[in-house]
C-alpha cells in the first residue's frame, strides 16, 4: 500500500471512530432519557438496570475517545514523517 493510500485509509478510520463516538453518546443520551422519565414512572427493573448501562455506555463513550485521540496521533505523525500534503498535492497535479 502505498503512503498516501495508507493515510486515506487511516483518515477513514478516524471518521469511523468519530462516528461510533456520536453513536454511543447517542446512546447514553437515551438512556439518561429514559432515567428520567423513570424517575416519574418508578419501574423497579428500569431502576436496577440503567444505572449499569448508563456507566457502560459512559465507559464505552470515553474508551473510544481514548483510541480516537490516539489513533488521530499516530495519523498525524504518519503525516508529517510522509510528508501528505505534498503527496496530495502531487496527486491533485495528476489529475
């Protein structure tokens, strides 16, 4: 694979991360949602049970920001010891 293959492919990566982050903040987003129309309700089993998802959800959201931050590192080390702009621009010219 070629450098600039390889940076595209990692630039994809991080927009999936990115994406799976929003993902999961949606999701604890539903679930502090559903807390609070429980705390009106008072379902015993929502009770018992969403606090666990909730920190689940909330360990999840900041071990993907972990592997984003990193990851985004590596990328951009990656970038500037492949000098990517350059190669981009060289690209854009054959075009």
């Amino acid at each position: 694979m070629d450098k600039l293959k390889k940076f595209e492919l990692m630039e994809k990566i991080t927009n999936e991360l990115e994406d799976l982050k929003n993902s999961q903040i949606a999701v604890l987003n539903k679930i502090t949602k559903i807390e609070v129309d429980n705390i009106e309700l008072g379902n015993k089993k929502l009770e018992q049970r969403l606090p666990d998802m909730h920190q689940y959800a909330a360990d999840t959201v900041d071990s993907i920001k972990e592997i984003l931050e990193n990851f985004e590192e590596i990328k951009n080390q990656y970038s500037d010891k492949n000098n990517i702009d350059s190669l981009k621009e060289q690209e854009a010219l054959k075009k």
